[in-house]
C-alpha cells in the first residue's frame, strides 16, 4: 500500500477581509499546497445570537478556496462555544481541581459532561454536516479542536458529579440486574480503609479537594470516567457528520497528552492528526538535562516529534497527518525562539519519514490581533512571506518528485498505554517518576541505536514479524495481554511496575507481575533520590526507581550489591529499575543483537528511519557528522532508496 504525499496550511478566513480571500487561495496553490483547514474556531460567525445562523460567508470561502485547486478540511467549531452560549447554559463551565468555573474569554471552556452543551454541539454540527456533506470542495472533516489543551479533560463541575455517579453505577451494575452493586464498589475501591465506605452511588464525590490523597481507586475511575467522556463527544460529532457525508473524519490531537484513551478517540476517527511544535515543547514538556535543551533550542529534541509520528501513526490505524506544523516562534512556551534555517523542511520530511499522509503548516497569515498575535505563519500580518515561505515551497517542490510513501512494519514495537499514565500520576511513588519519561526513554534509547519503532497499544494480541517487544510500566496488564505476549514468538522484556496492580488500583495476589512462563516475583519497590543512583555490575545505573526481584528465571543484569537487576526466561525478560542513558543504551544494544538486528551508536542529533522503500537520514545539529563513512551535512535530510 501506497500514501501520498501532500502540503496544506491552517486558515482562518474569518480574521481577513473577503476582497484579499481569492489571492490568498490563488498563492496557496502557487506555493504547492493540496490542503486547507478551516472553521474550527468560528462558531461565532457562524451563529452570532441563539438560532441566527449565518452560513453564506462560509459558503463563498469554501468555493473560492475550493476553485483554486484546494481541499477544505472543515473543522466543527465546538472548542469555542461563543458567549451568548454561557447566557443559555450558565452551568456549562468547566471547573478546575480547586473548584474554580473556567471562565469565557478564551476557548475550551465547556464541560464534556454537559449535556445541553454537547446537544448545542450535536445541533450545530448538524447544520454543517448537511450543508456541506455533498459540497465537492469538503474533502475531509476535523472535530473540535485539540482535546485536552489547557488542562481541560478533568472537569469537576456539577455535571460532571452526576454523570460520574452514573458511570459508576452502571460499571457496578452485575449482568441481568436493574442497577449498580454499591457494596461491589466499596469491596473493589478497598472503602474499608479510612472508614470511605458509600451506602449509595449518589453519596460518592468527585476526589478532589480532600484532605489529604483521595482513594487511588477512586481517582482512578474519575480518568477512565473522564477519558469515556471525551470519546462519547467525539463520538457523537463523527455519527452525525457521516450521516451527511463521505468524506474522512480526524481529530488534532497534541503533543504529550495522556489524560484521555487516544486509541478509543481513533476508533471513531477515519484517520488520525497531530499538532507538531518542536521548540515550544523541548522548553515545554520534554524532560531533559538544561544542556541538552540548549543544544537543540532551535531544533527542537530528536525524538519527541518522531514519538508522537508513531504514536499517532497507530491511533489512526495506519492513516495520520500532521495538521498543524510549527512555522516559526510561537506564543505560548516559556521561551519562544525561530528555528534555524532548514528545520521546517527537516520537520516535514521527518514526518513523510514516518507515513504521513500530509504536513499542514499552521498558519497562513500571522494574526495580528488577540491570544496568538506573536505565533509566526508562513506569511507576516501584512501578508508578505515569512522565513519558513521559502522552506515550503522547497518541500512542496521536493514533493514532485517524491508523492508517495510506503509504509513497513518496524522490528521493532514499544507498548503505551493510557491508563498506565493514569495509574502511574496518581501513585508515582517518587518525584519525578512519570510513566510517559518512561516510555519515551525507552524509545529515545532505540532509536539511538538506530532503530525503527512501532508503537502498539496495550489492546495488541498479535505480535507476529516483531523481533523486539518492549513492555515497560505497564501497571495493569490484562489476561489477554499477558497471554499474548507469553505466546509471541519473539523476545519480550517487561518492567518495571509491570502488573503492579489489578483494574481497581489494589495490589494482585499472586504477587506481581504474575507473568506465566517468567519465573520473577517482584518482593518490595524503592524509589530513591536522583542523585543517588543504584550501580549496575555491567555498567550504567538505575535512576529514581528499582525493585527488588526473585524467583527461579536467569539473572542476566545485577546491582552492584548482587541484586538482581534483570531476569529471563526463554524469550522473556523483566527489567527490575528505570534505567539511566548509559544502561539503557547497553542493554537493549545487546538485547537487538541477540535478535539479530543491527544496531547503531547514533550520537545525539543524527537519526535513520526506514519506509518500504527509503531510508532516511536526520542531522539536526549544527555540525557534520560523520558515521560509517559517510557524512551527514548540519541540518540535513539525506534519502537512501532500499
């Protein structure tokens, strides 16, 4: 199977004057571009009082744009419920943990528990759907806008309250019965303990703004609550919209956002999309030693973008675009620097590297008013070129000559999982300990021994063509995953915290990881302070975390007081501790090799990864790097045919 390749950009034709509209479509095109987002924002225009819609300039837009050669990606506008909105729904707001209403004036504002809200949403996607379900020129649609953003999952609003209530009541209700089992709650979330026993669902709070820690069984059915409750919106948004129209659906999910299950948002999208900001996450959200964010503060870190490539590559089921990619410096990072020369096109063809099907640039035109005004486009607020213009004419020339990408499956997958970030950020036994850093560590050390990485969801049961599995964190594993991996035909290495506790957040009994065929019994975990790392006899340390382990599997990594570190059993290994870089990297090196793959000693800038029918090549630093003889030019994209 083959993809093409193709460019488009973000535009809001709401922001400029109608007589500039044809130009900026007819230099659209010019510039090679195939794709244009528009309306997720624009609720305002569209209906300015309660039932006054107002289509029409909605209308000419999308034929203008459409008769220049473009294809519209129309986006719901539901992140941005205008204010006569709040007049008809006061109790819509979102609330914080600390029990603050988010208040109107920004975006996202909206509780996804609301249900007059979610019917306002239904009504006006509706109205869209039939108006522009058959137009020629909607080629594909986005719903709202980046779920999540400004910590915006998590609502503990009233509503909210009462749809928990009954999430949990119909989670607790046994098959064949009317209604929910409290007494079956309170066995499952260990109410016994501090006297937390309920004596109805409707007694049960929200956990925040307790006394000390809520129940982590509690806390932990509020995120899979929360999580169900951004799928059941996106849900309702996809149903009616292919009621209209054929065209495929996405969502733009973000960068490092864990708080709700992408994978169940993907099952109802017909492709996936992210939004990509290189510089504004390495300041951001990658945790990473103050040097190294210096030596790539305008490149942006190797490996987050390409994580989140193959992140969404799965949550899509093979389809994914980048939907909006960094330009310039944005507005919202605690320093917002200009890349340098070259990385727009890097970033491009790093994404086409890892199937993309398309690169939307956000955005057209720098606003020049309002929240964003400092975020860069690929033109100024006075509509001449900015920098990056001139990198994606050359991306969009370069595409000519390159339209399609073949995908291939890696040798390599890496299992993420949602809920273990959930259970992770409420019983993280330490500072710092964080399940992404965990995973994310774990594929950063593969990818610097040149590997190409699947990432696979905890709901895999075939692994067949894989020579490497990683499992790391994994704190609740079901049978069937458990099952599958001990009958992969491949190596499998578990750890640490895997299996540590059952679907209520209680430690199982037998003892974990309860891994039939891998004799490893985890005794006792430690966290311990970052600067007082545990040696391992072989070399490097474990850093933050360890446990102590026993049973009758080989023990192939020690500490330096004898320990077990790592233990075998056939093909299966757990790895007891988060390892450091130099541990981490000698480990899976040895580990690839004994699979048989090769590996490579990348330095920190250059990355390899490989399609059916490419490899390529990224030097994001500023110097020539050299390996196995051949150079890689600072700043550089070299293609290899296979």
């Amino acid at each position: 199977m083959t993809m093409q390749r193709s460019l488009g950009v973000c535009y809001y034709p709401e922001h400029w004057d109608e007589a500039i509209w044809m130009k900026d479509a007819a230099d659209m095109a010019a510039l090679g571009l195939t794709w244009v987002r528009i309306g997720e924002f624009a609720w305002g225009r569209m209906e300015d009082a309660a039932g006054n819609l107002d289509f029409d300039w909605l209308d000419r837009s999308i034929k203008i744009l459409g008769n220049a050669g473009l294809k519209v990606v129309l986006g719901t506008p539901t992140a941005t419920p205008p204010r006569w909105m709040l007049d008809r729904h006061p109790d819509m707001l979102a609330v914080d943990e600390q029990g603050r209403e988010r208040k109107f004036g920004s975006r996202r504002h909206y509780c996804f528990s609301h249900e007059g809200y979610a019917q306002e949403c239904d009504r006006i996607v509706e109205e869209m759907a039939r108006r522009y379900g058959n137009n020629p020129h909607v080629a594909a649609w986005q719903t709202d806008n980046e779920y999540s953003c400004h910590d915006t999952t998590l609502s503990y609003s009233s509503a909210a309250q009462s749809a928990f209530r009954n999430w949990l009541r119909a989670s607790f209700t046994p098959k064949g019965a009317n209604d929910g089992d409290i007494s079956a709650l309170n066995a499952a979330w260990g109410n016994v303990f501090w006297s937390m026993d309920y004596a109805d669902f409707d007694e049960i709070d929200l956990p925040n703004l307790t006394v000390t820690e809520a129940n982590p069984a509690h806390l932990l059915a509020f995120r899979r609550f929360s999580s169900d409750q951004v799928v059941r919106f996106n849900k309702r948004q996809c149903d009616i919209i292919r009621a209209h129209s054929v065209a495929p659906i996405t969502h733009n999910f973000m960068g490092q956002i864990t708080d709700f299950d992408h994978y169940e948002v993907g099952d109802d999208l017909d492709f996936a999309s992210w939004d990509s900001y290189p510089l504004g996450f390495l300041e951001d959200r990658v945790n990473a030693p103050e040097e190294h964010k210096r030596a790539f503060a305008r490149q942006g870190d190797p490996d987050f973008q390409a994580f989140h490539h193959d992140l969404y590559r799965t949550v899509g089921k093979g389809r994914w675009w980048v939907m909006e990619q960094q330009p310039g410096p944005v507005n919202w990072a605690p320093y917002n620097p200009a890349p340098l020369d070259g990385m727009i096109r890097l970033w491009s063809w790093e994404a086409f590297a890892h199937g993309a099907e398309a690169v939307c640039y956000f955005r057209w035109r720098q606003a020049p008013f309002a929240q964003e005004q400092m975020h860069a486009g690929l033109q100024k607020p006075d509509a001449t070129p900015a920098p990056a213009m001139a990198e994606a004419a050359q991306v969009a020339h370069e595409l000519s000559d390159a339209p399609s990408v073949t995908p291939a499956k890696a040798k390599v997958a890496l299992i993420f999982d949602y809920a273990a970030d959930y259970m992770w950020s409420i019983q993280p036994h330490g500072r710092g300990l964080c399940y992404f850093d965990l995973v994310f560590q774990t594929y950063r050390a593969l990818r610097r021994l040149g590997q190409s990485v699947d990432i696979l969801p905890p709901t895999t049961r075939n692994f067949e063509g894989y020579q490497l599995v990683m499992a790391p964190g994994l704190m609740h594993m079901t049978e069937e995953l458990k099952t599958a991996l001990t009958q992969a035909k491949t190596n499998v290495i578990f750890g640490p915290r895997s299996g540590a506790r059952d679907v209520h957040m209680a430690t199982p009994v037998p003892l974990p990881p309860a891994i039939s065929k891998l004799d490893v019994t985890v005794e006792y975990t430690e966290s311990f302070r970052s600067d007082s790392p545990i040696e391992l006899t072989q070399g490097g340390a474990f850093q933050g975390f360890r446990e102590e382990i026993s049973g009758a599997a080989d023990v192939i990594e020690t500490t330096q007081n004898a320990s077990p570190a790592m233990m075998r059993s056939g093909n299966m290994s757990y790895l007891a501790g988060w390892p450091d870089t130099a541990a981490f990297q000698r480990i899976l090196k040895r580990e690839l090799q004994e699979v048989g793959l090769k590996t490579l000693d990348l330095p920190m800038g250059l990355r390899v990864r490989e399609t059916g029918a490419e490899r390529f090549w990224f030097n994001t630093t500023q110097e020539t790097i050299s390996l196995e003889g051949r150079d890689f030019a600072p700043i550089s994209v070299t293609r290899d045919a296979l």
